[in-house]
C-alpha cells in the first residue's frame, strides 16, 4: 500500500527495508526525541525485529514507512487504545534528521491522519512530545492538534528532565 503526501509517501514496511531502517534510525538526535522503546543504538536486529512485527499485524497497516526521493527517510505509526479508550488511536512519527525543517513530517501527518480517519474511524487521535522538542509540536499544531496538558519534568532521558507535551485532535476538528 502506497499513500501520496506530496513531498513524500507512505507505504507499507517491506524486508527490503530492515538494511536502510538500520543506517537511518541509528541517530543518537532521533533517539533523544523518542520513547525509550526505540532502541540506540538501532541495529539490523532492531530493524528485523519492527518490520517482523509490522508485517505480522497484517492489513491494514497501522505502522508505515516515510519514504521521500525514493529514500526511507522516517517512520509514522499508531497504537489503538483499548478499553474505554478503545476510540483513541495513540500516533508517532520521526524523521533522519537530513530531512528535519523540509515539511516532510508535516505532509506525513496530514496524510497519515486522513488514513486514520477514513480507515480506522477513531473518534480521537493524541501524540505526545517532549518538551525540549518545539518543531514536533509544530508539526501537530499545523495538523489541527491542540495542546491539551502539558506534564511538568514528566520526562527524564539522558540526565535531563524535560514536559510531556499532550496533543489531542478530535474527528469533529476535521470536519468543515
């Protein structure tokens, strides 16, 4: 599956991706901004492992590959809630850091939350960011996400605290 952003595409994870996934998400700077489930360093074994797992989760796809001049470049994915958050899909994107500043993440997200929409039919999306990462938030808020909560040194990585950002955008924020 492929989706057209633009400036870039959206397609399904292939086995073909687990050599150029490695080399691209072994950034120490795509780290920083990232929950510890992504792995530093990211190694060929990490990136078996997620495409293993993307492929396993069958179609349709939740989890896809940010490809731009024919070059994987980033990763953007969701996680439904469960429950009584079963409504809400948690996403996440990143982007090597070449690409960071070009509108790739933003041309991304607003592909990637029409897929949702249209596919999945959430009643909810929400992202998290970290503090010390204002051009993610940036990106949210150019894709109609608001600023819910703010979780004051919520987040510790590397000896440093930083907020937890909480973005929020409902279906009824894309209507009209």
């Amino acid at each position: 599956m492929e989706l057209d952003a633009g400036s870039c595409t959206l397609r399904t994870w292939t086995s073909d991706d687990v050599g150029p996934l490695a080399s691209v998400a072994n950034d120490h700077r795509i780290w920083l901004n990232m929950t510890d489930t992504f792995p530093h360093p990211y190694l060929l074994e990490d990136a078996e492992r997620w495409i293993d797992n993307c492929l396993e989760q069958g179609e349709p796809p939740l989890h896809l590959a940010i490809v731009a001049d024919r070059e994987l470049v980033g990763g953007i994915g969701g996680h439904p809630g469960s429950a009584e958050q079963h409504a809400s899909i948690n996403i996440g994107y990143w982007l090597t850091p070449d690409m960071w500043g070009k509108g790739i993440a933003t041309s991304a997200l607003q592909r990637y939350v029409r897929y949702l929409f249209d596919t999945f039919d959430p009643h909810r999306l929400y992202a998290t960011v970290f503090g010390w990462n204002p051009a993610s938030a940036r990106v949210l808020e150019k894709c109609g996400f608001r600023l819910e909560g703010r979780l004051r040194e919520a987040i510790q990585k590397q000896g440093r605290f930083t907020d937890l950002l909480m973005y929020g955008l409902l279906r009824i924020d894309t209507v009209g």
